[in-house]
C-alpha cells in the first residue's frame, strides 16, 4: 500500500510482476498531473493514471467529481489545463504546448471513445455509420469497411440491424452500434463514458455483456460507470475520485468491499444502502 498526496493506492499485480517475457508489464497510457480548470474553477486536481496494456480501469464517484472531465483528456475531447498524457511512451499531450494534427491523429487511431448519448449520424443505416469512420479515418476502401463493418456488427450481436436506421433501434442497440463504430478504427484502447446511463436496466445489461467480451479479449478500457457490481467484475482496478482527486485507487474487492479513505466508505455506504 502506498499513501501520497492524499491518494491511497493499493498495488496490484501489474506493478510487481513481470510480463511473460520477463520485463514490466508495457505501459500503454500514462496521465501525469492533470488538472482542468473552467475559469476560477478547478475541476480535475493533479490526477495520476497509469493503464498497462490489457488493463480495464473503473472510475467510479460522486456526480460533478470529475471522472467525465478526466477521461475526456485521454483523446483531448478536454484540454487538460496542466499535466501530461503518454500513450505508448510517447508524449502525445503536454500542458505546456498545443498538440499538433498529427498528434492528435496518432493519439485517436489509437484511442476509441463511446459516450452516454450514441452520436450516431441518423440518416445513416447502422453498417453505414461503422464504413463511415474507417473510409474517412483510416483510408479504407467501400469494399473492405463494409467487410470489417459486418464483422464488428456480428460481434457486437446485431448483424441483423445491419441496414436499420438508429430511429429504429433501442438505445441498447445504439450503444452497441457506436462501440462497434469505434472499434472499427482498431483501437488498442477503449475509453467509455457511463455507457449505460441512458438506458433501462435490460438494455444496460446488453452493452454491458459487450463490454464484458471486450474485456475477456484484453482490449485496454478506461470506464467512467455507477454500475458498482460490473466494475467489480470487470475490472483490474477502480479509481474513486471525489472533489476533482483521486483519492484512492485499487483492487475492486479493495476499493469496494474493504475501502481505506474515509471519503470513499462514505460514498460507498450511499450506494449500496439504497
């Protein structure tokens, strides 16, 4: 167990053990120092991350404490106003000097994102959102999108939908749409922002059973969510943050059922005595 600037971390394998080939376990993403501020406001406070390939990372915490607004800096969606982001050991946002297009082009091929809200282009069929991205991104042509598309719609269980406009889908098959989108540009990291926030309990369970797939098949996620028991299942490690920090950081059984900071006990009591 580590204590420091206020954040309790508690160690997991991946910061003892070697990876099979005998050195450290590769990091893939490393957020250093981020701060966000609005004006006078300070949201994100001096937040540390660190994401091994394969990783899954819960973020978890009260509303208005900052895991939406700190996600958002790992594809500079957000700005941080301080603070550095590594991916896969190259500086690809620093504090200190505005990213370049290519900067951002190298850090968002490699950096997949789903939002709440599905943001899928309505006049669009379901494959026809999925070609989109990888004609206009990665260069593709029709023939090989289309290809890859339906693959990823097969995944994801929804090749049925294939030429469904996103009016006539649930919001559940939406979700799944746009992380199919998403993944069609292939990632190696996957960054979700409360996915199932806008959805119904059953058509929650259906992305989250997505999720749960790409975790078992080592795709790297970083998850803003509120649904405790999946984070517990899911994840590698849970961050809570509160009040803009990370205030502790660990196992999920740790974090979860045996929590250290007071803060985090706190919020903890709230929601599991509902």
């Amino acid at each position: 167990m580590k204590k420091g600037n206020g954040v309790v971390t508690v160690f997991k394998k991946h910061d003892t053990e070697a990876s099979p080939g005998g050195g450290a376990a590769r990091v893939l993403a490393e957020a250093k120092g981020i701060s966000v501020s609005f004006g006078p406001l300070e949201v994100v406070k001096q937040v540390d991350l660190t994401v091994p390939k394969g990783e899954v990372v819960a973020i978890i915490g009260p509303s208005g404490s900052g895991k939406s607004t700190f996600l958002r800096c790992f594809n500079y969606l957000q700005p941080p106003t301080k603070g550095t982001l590594e991916i896969d050991g190259d500086v690809v946002i620093d504090s200190g000097r505005k990213p370049t297009n290519a900067d951002l082009l190298k850090l968002r091929r490699k950096v997949g994102m789903c939002f709440q809200s599905f943001n899928l282009f309505p006049h669009l069929t379901a494959v026809e959102n999925i070609d989109l991205a990888q004609v206009s991104a990665l260069g593709r042509s029709k023939s090989d999108a289309r290809s890859r598309s339906m693959e990823l719609l097969k995944r994801v269980g929804l090749e049925a939908k294939a030429n469904t406009k996103p009016a006539r889908c649930s919001g559940g098959q939406q979700q799944r749409i746009a992380i199919a989108r998403a993944l069609a540009l292939d990632p190696e990291m996957m960054l979700f922002d409360e996915p199932t926030s806008a959805l119904d309990p059953e058509l929650g369970h259906e992305v989250l059973a997505v999720m749960r797939e790409l975790a078992s098949s080592g795709m790297t996620m970083i998850i803003v969510t509120h649904e405790m028991r999946f984070a517990e299942g899911v994840a590698d490690r849970i961050m809570f943050m509160a009040d803009g920090k990370a205030v502790e950081v660990g196992e999920p059984k740790q974090v979860l059922r045996e929590p250290i900071h007071e803060r985090t006990q706190k919020f903890l009591k709230m929601v599991f005595d509902r």
